[in-house]
C-alpha cells in the first residue's frame, strides 16, 4: 500500500486521471439513478385470500381459514402466520423467514391450497399473492356533483390514458364499487305466482345468454351462427319470461318482482370535498423510477384533458409525493451546502486556506463517487439517501483532514512537497485505513436490521459504505499529490489577506495554546487522579442510562413527526344501520369545516385556511376521512391539536367502536402498550382479555385500554325440527333457502363493458332487514308443497362476531392501552404486566398464551438483532485492531469509548428534548464510527511515542498533545456539518433530527472520552500489564530456583 501511496504522490497524472474518472462517472451515475420520494421496500409477506359470499366471521373460520392454515404451516420458509375472518371472506397472512426464497413459497402454498378439497362448494377461488409495496406517486380525485356511475365512466377513461404515460407504471381505480343488478321478490308474490328464487334464476340463465351456434361454410363464405339475448340493463330484465300459462298470458320479471340497479358494496361511499369522486392511484414506474418526470407527466395530461371534460367534470391530485421530494430535496441541498461551508470555514480557521480547500474537496469527491456508484447496487435518490449524503458530511472529511494535517506537520518541519506529502500520508496510513474500515464496519449491521422501517433504512448505510470507500481513495490517493503545492504560509501583502491570516492565527494559537497550557496540565491530572477520572465517567454513562429508565428520556419505535394530513377513522359495530353512517359521514365533514373558525386553533394562523381538500370513504362500518392540511399549517399549528379540535367538533359518538385522528408520520402510534392473548379456547380467551384491562386500569397514568375483539349482533342458528323428515325437507333445503332471500341466488355473472356485473335474485331490502321475514317464508319441498318455516325450523340466538382475529393458527385477542401520565411508558408499563400481571393470568387461565404485540415486539425484535449485530461489528473491530497492533489491550483502549457515544446520544436527545427512537439507534452506529476513529488516531500516535522510547506518561501527554487539533476538528466539523438540519424547523426535517441528534452529540461529547478517559484506560491496562509481567518473572523465578 505504500508503494502505491508513493506512485500517485509522484505521479500528477495517475491521481489527476483517477479524479477525473470519479467526476466523469458520477455525471453517467446521477443520469442513470431513480428519484423516488421513499426506496421501494422488498415484501416479506404473502396474502392468500378467499370468499365466501354470505357465510359469518364463525362459517369463515372453520370452513376457510383453518384448512388453509394446517395446509401451509409446516412449509419451510413460512416464519408466522396471522388470519382473520371476516363476513364473507378470510385472509391467511404469511410471514416470510429471512433468507427464503419468496416466490418458491408463493407457489409451495398455491400447490398446497389447491390441494384442499373440504372447501364450501358455494365459496369463490382463493387468491394467492405476494405483497408488493408500491410507490404510489400521486392520487387523484376524480369527482362531480353528479351520478357516481358518471363519475366512474369518466375516471375509467382517465385512468387509461394515464396508465399509458412512459414514466408511469400503472394507474388503479380506488372508491369503485362493480354494479349488480338486484331482482326483489316478496314472499307475498311468490305465493301469488306460485314461482321461487330458483326458478326466477333458472328463467334468466336460459333467456339472458349469447349463444355460438357454429357456421355455415357456403358458396358466398362464412357466415357465423349465433343466438344473441344476453340482458345487460334494468330494462332487459324486467322484458324476460318467466312463464306461459295456458290462457295464454305472459308472465314477465316485470310482473312479479322489482329490478334495479345497484351496487355490490352496500354500505358504500367516496366523495372528494362533498361531491361523488373516484379515486386514481398513479404508480411510478419501477425500473429506473423518476418522482417529477412522473409528476410533470400526469400533471401535464391533467391541464390537457380539463379542457376537454364536461364541467361538471373536475380532476385534481389530492397527494403528489414529488412536491415533498423536491421540499426535501431543496432542503438537504441547502442544508449541505450550508454544512460545508461551515465546515470549510472551521477548517480555514485553523488550517492553510489552500489545505483546507483540498480537504473539503475531499468531500465532493467522495459524494461523487458515490454517485457512480449507487445505481449499481439498487439505490436510488429518495428521503433516506438525500439524507445519508448529509449525515456523513462530517464523517467523509475526518480521514482528509488526518491526512492533510500529517503532511502539513512535516512541512513545516522543513520537508520538500513531496517527501513531506508521502512520508506524512505513510505516517497516517494504517490508522486512517483502520478507521475507515471500522467505521465501514460499523454501518454494516444496518443493512441487515429486521422490520419494513430497518429495511427501508437500507438506503443511509449503504450511501455511508460507498462514500467512505471513495473518501478512502481521495484521501490516500488524490489528496497527497494536491498537497503537495501547498506551501508552508508566508506574511501576506493585501491587508484583507493580512486581517484573514492574522484572524487564523489568533484561531490556530489559541487551540495550540489551549492543548498546551489548558488540556495538557488536565490531562497529566486526569492521569495522577486515573482511578477517580475512569469513575467520573462511568457515572456520567449510568447517569445517561438512569435518565432512560426513570423516563427522563421518552423512547418511541418510530419517531413522532408531524403529517400534512391527518387521517380521521370511525369505526362502528355490525348493529349500527347504513342510513346512520351516511348521515356520521356528513357530520364529519361538517365538523371538519368547523375547524375553520375554532377559537383555539386560528389565534396563530396565518394561512387563511387549515384544510386544502377532503376525501371521505365509507367502506363497511368503517369511515375514513383524509384532509389535507393547507401548506405552511404545520409549521404553525400542530396537526395534532387540529385532529383533537376535530374530534371535538364531531361531537360524542357513544357506539363507536375506534373513533381517532392520526397527524403523524409513519406507523400508527395511538397505542404505547400492546400485548397479545393467544388460545384455542375462545371464552377463556375473552375472559382472560378482560383480566388484562381490569389490570392495566389499575395502572396509574394508563388510559385508553381496548380490545380488537370485534363482536357483531348475535348470529341466528337454524336448526330443523322433527316434523321436517315426514315432509322431506332437508337442513340444506332450508339453509338454501334462506341465503337465496338473504344472501341473493346468484344468477348470472356477466362482463357489461369493463365491470364484472352479478345478477342476484333475493328478497327486497325492506324485508331482509326483519328477522320477522325468517319466520314468516315458507320453505318449499321437491315435490313443490309450501310449508311455514316454523313449522319445520327453529332458530337461536348465539353470540355473533364481526370479524375474527388469529396468530400462528390459534385465536388472538390485542389489548392496547395508551401511556397518559407523567414519567409512564412502554417499557414501564410492560414492566409492571410482565412481572406481575401475565404470571397471574397463566394461572388463571392456562389455556391462553401471553405475547409482545405490535409496536412492542417489532421494537423488541429490532433493537434485540441491533444489539447482536452491533456487538459482532465491535467484535471485528477488535480483531481487526489487535491483528494490526499487535496487542491484545489496545483495541479495548480504542472500543472503551464506544459506550460514551451512546451516553452523548442520550443526553443530545434530553437536550433538544425528543424521544429516542429507532432512527435515534442508527445514529448511534454513526456516532461509533466516528468516536473509533479518534481513538485510534490517538493511540497509533501513543505507540509511536512509545517505540521512540518514551515513557507511558509522558507519550500519554505528548499524543494527546499532538492528536488534540486532529481529533477537536474531526468532532467540529461532524457537529457543524449537521447544525443546519438540527436547527431546522420544517416539516421534512423533523424526520431526520433524532438520527442527527445522536451523531451530533455523540461526537461532541465523545471527544471529552477520547482525550480524557482513553489515556487513563491506556495508562491503568500498561500498569496492569506491569504488574501481571512482574509476577509472572517472580513465578518463573521461583521455579528456576526450585
């Protein structure tokens, strides 16, 4: 390596070329990497899905989800699974183990499904599919005060023409419903006409049909046979016979029953700012993705295709991800800008301008080699990489500013330019190869983290590994030659240069007098006083960890960031009726207007509105409402209290089941505290569920305590009487029966355009409301005998659900409660359930399983396999260092200061006063990285000195002497370099302080460690190596004597 360190010193055009090629390719790089707002994340998760129209969560249960779930559980592959059954359809979820080939186990379990042959004969076939994240970049509200069908039409056509834009990779239709024609029979006409469900259906099926009848190959050609009579309109049914009496009268569907169009989801609505809307989810295009080509271009057909829609016709994005990207992108360019000039500046203060010029370009040598690089191995431009690019600015430029401080010291110990750049890069070279293949090291494990959000994260460390290879080569290769111009400086002659030069020496001096007259005398007393120094610290880091566990310092997965939205959600039970839910969703909306003129929230505004636009969804029982904030609302009112305030406006609503406002960003944080109940046995299950919130309820400070348990109405079970043998009538016959009224008797499934159209025949929607229709239908035999359905069923009430949930093929019952009170968490509430609560439920409830859920088990698993990873990384450290140092104890002097970084990241975060969260933890990785390289700048210097024949002390006083500039201004810039995005304000950045707070900090308060608590560690371990020398002589000794 010093070879070829001499031969790019020496050699101008090998490390001019070699600059040259680095800019050259990051040109052909940032031309060929995507731009997307958020890295597209690998799915780990495959959905099988299957319907069974009609059927209750109890029917799904049994009859789908199990025989699904005891096909596919022992796969190899398949880590976890969860389920749930709900009205008409189950969902089986399948966790993929790490390392598994996805795809493989998709087919495995589509092998294993089909091969089920207990499935109900009436249920649909299953869907089995890998879940893709897809990176929707804009959704666009198609909407009109006028027929949803109209509406539907017109965003059927955009979404095609859309889907057909080069940069987009597909458009989907959300808030659509398929039509379905509904023919209505009463029992009452049914016994007038002496006619069933049945026979209605069976009357379609053979009038409403296209029929090929084959050819005639004549003299005149082809001509094709066919019989056309499909209906596809309300009309074209009511016109089909249903019979012909004798007298010879027609009998028509018109005759005996309603025909109307409708839809398939019943309890069903989209609107967009009040009116009837359609919603389009534009998708970027996964190869070579572009976040603004994809936005110009949509924007662009929008502008094109206003001009050509009728106006009642209106289309306007709702959310458009490339204006937050451009935010951010601006942003972190403005912030890096701004932490490079600051950087460049501390280094003016106290190194040759022209040194510190090099040095900084350093960095944009490094970031342009990153450039060229990152397409290659499937990073693109998003949120994270921009913000990597900003979290290692201070990091790049330390191995420069070793490097270039080492051959500037052997200038002025009067070296010519070249012998003083090669024999100043020799004398650095394994401590700055070290340190960069440690810090490396150290960003490692985070490419291997579990969770969507570790995964996602993917993106800042492999940015961090490529910049730091090329920060490496510029160091080492490129920077010597261009230092080797760089003149030992002189008395200028301009008086502006003169005042510069002068203002750099009161710097430069007043850092070289303070590690002379202040640091030195500290540090040869930190080193008389060693015993009570290491103690100082040490109780400085449990002073750090105390401040955690007594909750001085408020921990959080994901970091509470502030949305420019929020998502309002209600969610009402089985019992609550349709007509209500329409009339709560305009009384959301009204509310939401109210927000507007609220007294506790306008008295800071400066927009004159909060609220851009609305988009209402009712879908079941559940509505959802996303309101956009106006730009600029966060940055003067808290989404948070503008959520409440809406809430408020809404007023109570005592049935809701969920009734929240999330205006935060990332996963849900409603819940401080989840756990997770887990048996077969469904009343111990409930029973023990309700022993959970009885406990957490005598917490103080818990509030909020629910359940996931979804309970409906109770379900009515029909069972037959004795008396229906005699007539020969069947429990089928009447279960099939009633899902005919009920449920509907589906009797065509037809393509109308582009929907996928049923034909049902049932009941009238007023009769199948009553329970009373049940016991007043008749049930009808083979041989065509009407009887009374009580006369041959009865029915009983039996406890019904709404849907139900299951973990790892077994019931699942959430408990979440939320930590309300003051110096109360998570890990304090987990705590007190999991020492004293779950002992006490196992006892009392044997059959049930006590599991972390959630948040907690997804932050459990992480920080657990971060904890792991993180060690086994120190571990290489270590061993990389003792094979270079020959030694066993001075790599513990280099790692020992590891922990104080992370005590720097605790206390930075009690200073700016936010949670320590997931993004806090990789910043700590960062700050590892940084805190290893000083160590080991100074205790190379210390070995040095001590092969020249210094004692320990003084080698000790003199390193921390010599290393004090190097290592003060490595902790400088890293701090200076983030102090724009820590001082940031929007929006964008909130996203980013916590990583930022720990690297800062971590740093600035590793450095202390560095030039304190190191030499002490260095001079206790020599002392003991003493004494241990010591004995083993006198053991040796006695021995020969013996």
């Amino acid at each position: 390596m010093r070879r070829l360190v001499s031969w790019f010193v020496r050699d101008p055009v090998a490390a001019n070329l070699l600059m040259i090629l680095i800019l050259v390719g990051s040109v052909f790089g940032s031309l060929k990497i995507g731009k997307e707002f958020f890295p597209n994340i690998p799915s780990d998760y495959i959905n099988i899905t299957k319907s069974y129209p009609g059927a209750g969560p109890t029917e799904v249960e049994e009859q789908i989800v199990i025989p699904i779930e005891e096909a596919i559980y022992n796969l190899e592959g398949v880590a976890e699974i969860d389920s749930v059954a709900n009205r008409g359809y189950g969902r089986v979820g399948v966790e993929v183990e790490i390392g598994y080939d996805r795809d493989t186990l998709v087919n495995e379990i589509k092998t294993r499904v089909n091969a089920i042959t207990t499935f109900p004969q009436d249920s649909e076939e299953e869907i089995v599919v890998a879940q893709d994240k897809r990176t929707i970049v804009m959704r666009l509200a198609v909407y009109g005060n006028v027929d949803k069908r109209v509406v539907k039409k017109f965003a059927q056509k955009i979404r095609d023409d859309i889907a057909r834009l080069p940069s987009v990779e597909s458009a989907d239709l959300v808030g659509e419903s398929r039509p379905q024609i509904e023919i209505e029979l009463s029992e009452l006409d049914m016994r007038r006409y002496g006619i069933s469900f049945e026979q209605v259906s069976n009357a379609i099926r053979r009038s409403s049909i296209n029929v090929p009848a084959g050819s005639i190959d004549g003299e005149r050609g082809t001509i094709q046979l066919q019989a056309r009579g499909q209906s596809y309109t309300e009309e074209d049914f009511r016109e089909i016979v249903l019979a012909s009496p004798l007298d010879g009268s027609v009998i028509r569907v018109r005759d005996v029953a309603t025909v109307r169009e409708t839809e398939e989801r019943k309890n069903f609505l989209m609107r967009f700012n009040g009116e009837n809307a359609v919603q389009i989810d534009v998708l970027i295009a996964s190869q070579d993705p572009d976040v603004q080509a994809s936005s110009y271009a949509v924007r662009e057909y929008i502008e094109n295709q206003s001009n050509l829609m009728p106006a009642v016709i209106k289309i306007e994005p709702v959310t458009d991800l490339s204006q937050p990207f451009s935010d951010r992108l601006n942003l972190l360019s403005g912030n890096a800008l701004g932490g490079l000039v600051l950087v460049f500046i501390v280094l003016m203060l106290f190194l040759n301008p022209m040194l510190a010029f090099w040095v900084s370009a350093g960095i944009g040598i490094a970031y342009a080699g990153a450039l060229w690089i990152l397409p290659s191995v499937g990073v693109s431009i998003n949120m994270l990489s921009m913000f990597a690019f900003l979290l290692i600015l201070g990091i790049v430029v330390d191995d420069a500013i070793i490097v270039g401080e080492s051959v500037y010291r052997y200038k002025e110990n009067g070296y010519d330019g070249l012998e003083a750049s090669e024999l100043g890069t020799h004398a650095v070279l394994k401590p700055v190869t070290l340190a960069v293949i440690s810090t490396m090291v150290l960003f490692v494990p985070m490419l291997f983290l579990p969770g969507a959000w570790a995964k996602a994260a993917y993106s800042i460390p492999m940015v961090t590994l490529v910049a730091l290879s090329f920060s490496l080569i510029e160091s080492l290769l490129i920077l010597p030659y261009h230092l080797v111009g760089v003149k030992v400086e002189t008395a200028p002659k301009h008086p502006v240069a003169k005042y510069v030069q002068a203002t750099r020496e009161i710097c430069a001096n007043s850092l070289s007098r303070f590690a002379a007259k202040i640091y030195r005398p500290l540090l040869k007393n930190a080193l008389e006083w060693r015993y009570l120094t290491v103690l100082s610290f040490l109780l400085a880091l449990s002073i750090s960890i105390t401040l955690v566990s007594a909750g001085y310092i408020k921990q959080a997965f994901f970091p509470n960031v502030p949305n420019d939205f929020i998502i309002l959600t209600i969610r009402m039970p089985d019992s609550y009726p349709s007509e209500n839910l329409f009339r709560l969703v305009e009384r959301a909306e009204t509310a939401l207007k109210s927000i507007e003129t609220d007294a506790k929230l306008i008295a800071n505004r400066e927009n004159s509105t909060f609220i851009k636009s609305a988009v209402s969804f009712l879908n079941n029982q559940e509505i959802t409402i996303f309101a956009s904030l106006t730009p600029g609302t966060t940055s003067q009112t808290d989404p948070t209290l503008i959520g409440e305030r809406w809430i408020h406006h809404i007023g109570a609503i005592p049935e809701a089941e969920e009734l929240r406002a999330a205006a935060t960003f990332g996963p849900p944080r409603f819940d401080d505290f989840s756990v997770l109940l887990l048996s077969d046995d469904s009343e111990q299950l409930e029973e023990a569920g309700q022993f959970m919130k009885n406990a957490l309820s005598n917490i103080a400070g818990v509030t909020r305590i629910r359940d996931d348990a979804r309970t409906g109405n109770h379900d009515l079970n029909i069972e037959l009487l004795p008396y229906a043998n005699n007539l020969g009538i069947s429990l089928l016959d009447v279960a099939n029966q009633v899902r005919q009224g009920f449920h509907g008797d589906k009797a065509q499934r037809i393509a109308r355009g582009r929907d996928d159209m049923q034909v049902m025949v049932k009941y009238p929607e007023k009769d199948r409301r009553k329970v009373e229709t049940l016991t007043e239908m008749r049930v009808r035999g083979a041989d065509g005998v009407e009887v009374p359905f009580n006369s041959v069923a009865k029915i009983n009430y039996v406890p019904g659900y709404a849907s139900i949930e299951r973990d790892n093929r077994q019931r699942s019952l959430q408990i979440t409660a939320w930590a309300a009170g003051e110096g109360i968490d998570n890990n304090q509430i987990s705590s007190l359930v999991y020492s004293d609560v779950a002992a006490d439920l196992s006892r009392r409830y044997p059959n049930v399983t006590i599991l972390k859920d959630g948040g907690g088990k997804e932050q459990g698993d992480f920080y657990r396999e971060a904890a792991r990873d993180f060690s086994i990384a120190l571990i290489v450290i270590y061993s990389l260092m003792a094979i270079a140092f020959k030694s066993y104890l001075k790599p513990l002097g280099i790692l020992s200061a590891v922990p104080f970084g992370i005590m720097g990241a605790l206390f930075g975060h009690l200073i700016v006063g936010i949670e320590f969260s997931l993004f806090s933890f990789l910043g700590v990785f960062a700050a590892s990285g940084v805190v290893v390289n000083d160590n080991l700048v100074l205790i190379e210097r210390i070995s040095e000195l001590r092969r020249n024949g210094l004692s320990v002390t003084d080698a000790l006083q003199q390193a921390g002497e010599d290393r004090f500039r190097p290592i003060i201004l490595t902790s400088i810039t890293t701090f200076v370099g983030l102090v724009p995005i820590l001082l940031e304000t929007s929006m964008q950045a909130q996203f980013l302080i916590p990583m930022v707070t720990s690297l800062a900090f971590g740093v600035l308060f590793a450095s202390s460690v560095t030039l304190l608590f190191v030499p002490c560690i260095y001079l206790l371990g020599a002392q003991a190596k003493h004494r241990w020398s010591g004995i083993g002589s006198m053991i040796e000794s006695s021995l020969g004597d013996s």
